[in-house]
C-alpha cells in the first residue's frame, strides 16, 4: 500500500490510500480509501506507518530531566523591560547590573537572605534566564556595594521621570528594627512597627503624589522625624534643581522651625497639619467653632496665630466613630475592673495590686472631656502660593 496524491488544478490535491496487485503478467492499482479530507499532518503519519516506522505519543519521545516555574519569572522580566528598569540602574550591561536585577526579582518572589535568595532562585528559571546561574552570596553584596555607588545618579534620572516643576513631593520618615550589635545607626528610638525596645534604622522616603518612591535616605534609629525635613528640601533644590515645588509632610514632620525656613525659600511651598494642641488653642479662642460641623464638613477659618497662612478645617466621621468606639470598650473594661474591685471590697481583701493603679489611671482619662482631636482630624493652612497650585499648603 502506498499513499498516491493527484493534484488538482483548481481545488485541493486528492489524496488516496491505493494498493499494487497482479493479474497474471499485468500490475494494476486499486484504490482503498479516499484520504483528502485529512489533514496533512495525519497523512504523513499514515505514510510513515506504511513505511514502517514506528510512532509513539510526543511525550514518550522525550525525557523530562528538570521542570521549573518560569511563569512568575518572564512576568516580572516584562515588567521590567516595561518600566525600563534596566537602563535606570546602569545604562551599559554588566554582571552587576544582571545580579541587582536579578535581586529585585527575587525580592518580588520570594523575599529572603542573600544566601538563601541565591539558593532558592535555581529552583526556578530566574538565574538562567537573568544570566547569574553562577553567582554566590559574595556576588549579591559585592553589586550592593556597586549600587550604592550608583544611588545619587538613579536618584536623579527617578526625579527627573516622576518630578516636575510647580508639583507636589511627599515624603515621610520611617523605621526598621535590627536584630544584631555591629550596625553604627542602630539605636533604640521611637519604633513604628510595634517593636519597642528593640534597636532600630529609620530611613526616609521621598515620593511623587501617587507614592511612586523617588529617592531614599537612612537615619540613626533615634533620629526624629523634623530633623530630616529640612535636608530633603534642599535636596529637591541642589540635586534634583528643582525651583518651585509642594512638600507634604504629616505634623510631626514639618515643625514651626523648618516652616519659617521654607518661608524664605521662594518657590517652595508645603502642606502639612496642625496639631491637638494647636486645634484646643483655635477651639478655646472662638477661632474654630465646633457647631459649624453640623452644617458642613469642610469650612475655612483664620486666626492671628497663623498670620498670612489659609486655615480649612475638615471632620473625619470615621475617626470620631473609632474613638467613640474606643472609648466604649475601655469604659466597658473599667466597669468589668470596678466589679472585680467591688467584690474584693465586700470580702476585705482590697489591696494596692498591679492592676489597681493603671486602673486609677484609666479612670482619671476616661473622666476628662473628649479633646476637640476626637471630633476634628486636623486643620489645614498655606502661607502663600502660585496660582497654578492647589491654594492649600496645610494639609489633613
């Protein structure tokens, strides 16, 4: 048998499945099976089988020697190539350039130890495919070490994508605790993920308004937080030349002393809130009247103290919700300690315990009068502004 094709001038080439036979001295053909209605992959493999080869699954042709995950990994690669990641750390390749990318992915995948990072990253395709299969620990640190170098000029090509001229920047202080003795700027300081009593590095970051991270700055771990201010601004100015821009900054961020210095600063703007103490002053002077709450959420005041600034107050309903909720439990919880009390009174074994002075204390909070804070966030002031900026520079 054989597999005999006839062209056709205008249409498909037939295709039939025929076989050779004799009458005496004579050789004909006959035909089997009309095959043209197959596709042409199916035929060859009919052809073959009549060649005598022997066909098997795909699967059993190969043997399965290693099967990584690779998804994840071409994802972050594109996203990568996207953001031009690559040309922000270093616009000519190299082996260092390839292990900090390579870092980066694996951060994003699985965050761990340098030491483990470069374990764990052969049992996908990231080190292959990111081209540091060979890389150890030492590799890591030492391209840490070279990004470092490189931090002023990413920096910059980051400022010079995300920031422009008469735009808003946000920055904020923030901390880590550090498990070990050797690290000069770790010291015990005001902990901001719950780990008191425990050394710590703060670190600043300076972002665009939607909270794209620009640049970024390390502090002992005592270091408050309007101490580092002062130098981002100038930052903006010296390194990344920009000449009129609006810093924000919560209230323990931008103190009185960096607001005058900014006032001499033309171009510079900011937004920043009043505190508790200053929102009681406003309340007790008839400068900001707690009734107008009740027509508006939003209304705009002055007051002497804040000569040449604009001052907008706002209610935060969700925040009065949670501290009238807060307020509730602990007054719950001073009544269950009262019960405990009551009944250790009336058996003569009331005695001053662990528990009797904070619950003193509690007592005494939970008897003064709610601060103006419980009904207002904050209030918002500005000092002077271009007409192309938002006519707010103290914010919520």
């Amino acid at each position: 048998m054989h597999i005999h094709i006839i062209p056709n001038r205008d249409s498909p080439p037939t295709v039939l499945l025929r076989e050779s036979y004799r009458e005496g001295t004579k050789v004909s053909k006959r035909t089997l099976a009309n095959l043209s209605s197959l596709p042409a992959s199916q035929v060859e493999a009919i052809r073959a089988i009549l060649r005598g080869e022997e066909l098997r699954p795909v699967a059993q042709c190969f043997e399965i020697t290693a099967s990584r995950p690779h998804g994840q990994v071409q994802a972050i690669a594109l996203a990568m190539e996207r953001l031009g990641l690559a040309s922000l750390i270093a616009s000519k390749p190299s082996a260092q350039r390839d292990l900090v990318l390579a870092m980066v992915a694996a951060r994003i995948m699985a965050p761990a130890t340098k030491l483990a990072t470069t374990r764990w990253w052969h049992s996908t395709t990231l080190a292959e495919d990111f081209g540091v299969a060979n890389a150890d620990e030492d590799d890591l640190y030492e391209a840490m070490d070279w990004l470092l170098k490189r931090q002023d000029q990413i920096q910059k090509k980051l400022a010079a994508r995300h920031l422009h001229e008469g735009g808003m920047v946000l920055y904020d202080l923030s901390s880590s605790y550090f498990e070990g003795e050797t690290c000069p700027l770790a010291k015990r300081g005001y902990s901001r993920d719950g780990k008191r009593g425990t050394l710590q590095v703060n670190y600043g970051l300076l972002t665009d308004p939607r909270g794209c991270p620009v640049a970024v700055s390390v502090h002992d771990g005592n270091t408050s937080d309007s101490t580092t201010f002062m130098p981002e601004v100038r930052r903006l100015r010296e390194d990344f030349h920009l000449e009129q821009v609006v810093i924000v900054g919560d209230r323990g961020m931008i103190s009185q002393k960096a607001i005058d210095e900014m006032s001499e600063l033309d171009g510079i703007e900011w937004i920043t809130a009043l505190k508790s103490a200053s929102i009681r002053s406003l309340v007790e002077q008839g400068h900001l009247q707690l009734d107008l709450f009740d027509e508006r959420n939003l209304f705009e005041l002055s007051s002497p103290d804040f000569p040449g600034e604009r001052l907008v107050a706002c209610r935060n309903g969700q925040l009065a919700k949670l501290r009238a909720y807060k307020r509730e439990q602990l007054l719950a919880a001073t009544e269950l300690s009262l019960e405990e009390i009551k009944a250790s009174v009336a058996a003569g074994t009331l005695g001053v315990s662990r528990t009797t002075l904070p619950l003193a204390r509690t007592v005494r909070t939970l008897s003064k009068p709610a601060p103006p804070s419980a009904v207002l966030r904050s209030a918002i002031a500005i000092r002077r502004w271009p007409p192309t900026l938002m006519p707010f520079s103290r914010a919520m």
